[in-house]
C-alpha cells in the first residue's frame, strides 16, 4: 500500500493533489495578476487574465493616494491603525497570557482552577454577546473611535487564548522542578524567569503568531468602534470596495487587497510550522 | 510573648505587601478576563428582555424580543441560511479535508509544500478572501466573464447575483478558506492510526480500500466530531466572510445570524432585538456545544478508567 514506486494508481494521485493545490493557489494568483494590470484591460477581458502591459502603479496608487470615503491618502494610514493595534496588543496578551498560564498551572493557588475555566469560555462566547458591552464600556472610558480602545479589546479577549495554550505548554513542566526551587527560596518572578521562561520560547511563537494573525485579521470590532481614519485595513478594504462601487478599480483594488494580506501570508510564510501547531493547539483545547 | 507575637503579625503582614505587586499580575488580568465575559454575556442577556432602542434602558418586556426577532423576514431567513450554509460548509470542508488528508498521507514527495498550501488561505482575513471571491464568482468580471470569453457564450455561473443560489457563493468561499483546516486535523489524526492495527489488517490481506474502511477511517471518527464541532462554530458567528462577499445580498438572501445582530444593533438602533439575536445566536451555539462537552468528558472518563 505505500510502495514509492511510480505506479499508475500513484501518477493518479499526484495528479489529482496538483490539481487540487493549483485549485487552491487559483485565487491568489488571479489577485496578484490583477494588481498589475489597467483597469481598462480587465474591464475588456475579465479578472482572471495576464496583464498586457505591467502596471505597478497600481501599487504606488494603492498605497498612498487612492480615495477611500473621503480622503485620498491610499491605503497606508489603514495599515499603520492595524500594525498600531495588533503589535502591542499581541505583546501585551501575550506576556500577560504566559505569567496567567504560569501561575494556573504550576504555582497553584486557591481558586486557580474555576478562574482558569471561565477564562477559557472566552473561546466560546460569541463575538455579538460582547458587542454592546464594549461599546458602553469604551464610552465611559472615552476611548471610543480610538486605537486604544481596540487595543484594549484584543488584549483582554486575547488572554483567553493565551493563557490556553501557554497553561497547556506550561502543564507538562515536572512540578517537582518548581518544588525543589521554592525550596531554595526563589519566588514567583525568580521561578518565572529562570525556569518558566527559558522553557517558553516554542509556545511564545505560536502565541504571537495567533494572536497577531487573528487581531490584523480581525473586522467586527474594526468597524463597529471605529470610523473614518480609525479604521483598520480590514474594515478599510470593505470601505473601499464601496466607494468604488459606480467605477471599478480592479487593478487597484487588487493591489490593496495584496498589501492588506501581505503581513499576516509573510507570517505564514515564515513562521508556517508554529501557526498549524497553534491551529490544532486551539482545536483540541 | 505578645511582642513576639506582634512581631510575627507585622512580619506577615509586610511579607503579604510584598506579595502584593505578584498577586495583583496574577489576579488582575484574569480577573478582567474572567468577570468582563461573565458580566457581558449577563448584561447582553439582561438587555434582550429590556425594551431598549437607541441606548440600554431598564425595564422588562419578557419574551417580547425574541418572539418579535424570530417573527421578522430577516431572522427567518438567516436561520434557514444558517441550515445550509452549516451543513453544506461542514460537510463539504470535512471530505474535502479528509479526501486531502488521505492523498496527502500516501507518502507523497513534496507533501510539506502541497500542505502548506492547503493551509495558506487561513492565515488570510476573512475579509480579503469574500472580497476575491467576489470578483471570481461575479458574472461580470469573474468565471463566467472568462468562459464566455473563451467562446462558450452561453456558460451561466451567477450565482452571486442569484437568490436561490447565493449562499451557497458563501459555501464555497468558506471551504476554500477552511477544508486546509480539516486537512490539518485528519492528517495528524491518520498519523496516530495505531501502527499494529495497520500491520495486523495488512498480514490478513487486506487491500487499501478495505484498509480504509474497516481500519483507518473508524478510528478517525472522535477527530471527525471535533472537526465538525469546530467548523459548526465557525459557521454559526460567520460575519466577515458575508459582509465582503455578498453584503447579505442579493436583497437579504445570504442574511446570517451574526449579520442580523449587527444590523438591528448599530443600523437600525434596536439594541434589545439586537441583543435578542444575540442571544439566540448564543443559544444555537450552545447546542452544539453542550453535547459536545458532555461528549468529551464523559470520553475522558472512560479513557481514565481503561
């Protein structure tokens, strides 16, 4: 059943995945075409082509001077909102998330238990439960309409993500290590950084590449306590394709779309390994 | 003896201060964690049964909410979306996951970079997937605008634009950006496969259809029900995807829960029905989640006992 040789039931199966993988890279190719082909081209043809005459002004465009609502200054301020809110708002959750995860597993402490239990239920609880919430809790802290509102969001509904996967990493450190160290007298920091720490480097990698995969992903906040020159790229992207409803602007568009995922495929790109670990680490919780 | 005494007491107490600073970076974020999800949830359920429209206000109209949201044609037809959209999106991202998985596993050269590309379309956002497929599966500009190109003028792929069919636009975005997902699991899942089992099937003839069959596949079925589970979540707060993709159009015929919350909350200023959506969206949820967890623990059981 799993001979290496080239049989013909085996050239079917390589075939089939090609087709199946070329299939999948379908849609970005088309897009990365796009970007570089006139609007009038694609207007002639259609949106899945290969461009006649190379238009990398469609980036330039793109970036800094197409008209999005009301201003025109491209897409660049949108990309600057998101990298404002999705780095430190991963950092931050994910410090927190790793000392949480720490203290729920291995320094123990009365009540760890239900507390940890009831922040994994955010992995549940559905975005729309909290929307209303938020939006009272960001006026009464004036951050409405803020980069640091949404910061704060992400970082508090971060950390049940976090905590979960660093607590689940943290469980498997023998407890007679950390034992044998408060023994010795080093507390709750001292036990953090020379133990905990030093074991975390995998985990804080999947951590930060989830968190910041889902925050520059992230919409429904984007555009509910966000407007105007707020936003970030996602909710910038759906804004735009509004407001060139009447007169399409596919090569642009398609430029915009490419910076816009640009971040998080790099990510993919180089941190692969660590983001499926995160996926299959989130599934089975 | 009381000096001593006191004295302990006052060790204990400035040893407890110096504490403190470590019990607060313990406390602090899970506590805000823990109490915002409980107050917010509690808070929007308190909301539903409110008669609130433009801000919260307190007052109790019962079920009124819920029984006027399920009777609109929005929320109707977003539930009956639902109900495809789930079962069309699940069971097509389960095989075509389990169908990858399985090729995947034959021993194939160059299987890291054919996985890495069923996986990429997850690490982008639901908004930029929608906004491609839009264009693809628009019959103005995507497939269809091609083939008719090509000389077959009378291909029709208008789905998009078509009541009837325009959710299921919304299926097939959905699995081209999850089934990799599946893949994922099963692969993990036909690689723990017990290795005996296999061998065992194999002294008893068994060829590789039968192996499948009556070895492999049965044991994969405790992954199966996660992977359902997960993509049933998924399918319930589905939002992103439809905004960019459709807009809930044509009209309101790809209308889905999450859509309908949002816009009875912040477009149509009816906070109450909103958060009744809300919470009926919670609801569906959650019957997909209970079983689920009673599943799970009562397995884990099991397992401790064996």
């Amino acid at each position: 059943m799993r001979e290496a040789s080239f049989t013909p039931s085996r050239v079917l199966i390589y075939f089939v995945v090609s087709l199946i993988a070329a299939a999948y890279l379908v849609p970005l190719l088309v897009v990365v075409l796009n970007s570089l082909r006139t609007a009038e081209e694609i207007a002639q043809t259609s949106m899945i082509g290969w461009p006649k005459q190379w238009a990398w002004g469609n980036y330039a465009i793109a970036w800094g001077e197409f008209c999005i609502a009301q201003t025109c200054a491209g897409i660049r301020p949108y990309m600057l909102n998101s990298a404002l809110v999705s780095i430190p708002a991963t950092i931050i959750s994910t410090l927190l998330g790793s000392v949480a995860g720490y203290a729920v597993s291995l320094w123990r402490f009365p009540g760890d238990r239900w507390i940890y239990g009831v922040v994994t239920l955010g992995i549940f609880l559905p975005q729309q439960m909290r929307l209303l919430p938020w939006t009272i809790v960001l006026r009464d802290l004036n951050l409405t309409n803020t980069l640091t509102g949404l910061v704060l969001i992400h970082t508090i509904q971060g950390l049940s993500f976090t905590t979960l996967f660093c607590r689940n990493y943290y469980i498997a450190i023998p407890q007679e290590l950390i034992r044998a160290a408060r023994i010795d007298g080093a507390g709750f920091y001292r036990i953090f950084w020379r133990i905990v720490l030093p074991l975390s480097p995998p985990i804080l990698i999947v951590t930060v590449i989830w968190q910041f995969t889902h925050i520059w992903n992230e919409f429904l906040y984007g555009v509910t306590f966000t407007s105007g020159q707020q936003q970030p790229v996602t909710a910038a992207l759906i804004a735009l394709s509004a407001s060139v409803a009447d007169i399409p602007q596919h090569g642009v568009q398609s430029a915009a779309v490419m910076i816009a995922a640009l971040p998080t495929l790099l990510v993919y790109l180089f941190g692969g390994r660590y983001f499926v670990r995160g996926l299959t680490a989130g599934a089975v919780k | 003896m009381p000096a001593a005494a006191r004295n302990g007491q006052r060790r204990l107490a400035l040893d407890q201060l110096r504490r403190l600073p470590e019990f607060l970076i313990i406390w602090v974020p899970l506590l805000l964690s823990a109490g915002h999800l409980i107050a917010f949830a509690l808070w929007t359920i308190w909301v539903s049964f409110t008669p609130s429209t433009l801000v919260p206000v307190s007052g109790w109209v019962g079920l009124r909410n819920y029984t006027a949201m399920m009777a609109t044609r929005n929320w109707q037809i977003a539930f009956d979306n639902l109900l495809l959209f789930g079962c069309g999106f699940v069971l097509l991202s389960v095989l075509t996951g389990l169908g990858l998985a399985i090729l995947l596993d034959q021993r194939i050269r160059g299987e890291n970079v054919l996985r890495s590309i069923f996986l990429y379309p997850l690490a982008v956002s639901f908004v930029v997937t929608g906004t491609v497929w839009s264009w693809l599966l628009n019959p103005g500009i995507g497939i269809q605008k091609l083939v008719n190109g090509l000389g077959w003028t009378s291909f029709r792929f208008d789905w998009l634009i078509d009541r009837e069919m325009a959710i299921w636009t919304i299926v097939i975005a959905a699995v081209w950006q999850s089934s990799g997902f599946a893949m994922a699991l099963f692969l993990a899942g036909l690689r723990s496969v017990d290795a005996d089992l296999i061998k065992a099937a194999q002294i008893d003839g068994a060829g590789p259809v039968r192996m499948y069959r009556r070895v492999i596949l049965p044991a994969l079925w405790p992954i199966t029900v996660t992977v359902v589970v997960i993509q049933l979540q998924f399918a319930i707060t589905t939002f992103d995807l439809v905004r960019a993709l459709t807009g809930g159009g044509p009209g309101i015929a790809t209308q889905l829960p999450a859509l309908v919350v949002y816009d009875f909350m912040f477009q149509r200023g009816l906070l109450a029905r909103g958060a009744a959506a809300a919470v009926l969206m919670l609801l569906i949820l959650l019957a997909v989640l209970l079983p689920y967890a009673a599943w799970r623990y009562l397995q884990r059981r099991q397992s401790a006992h064996a």
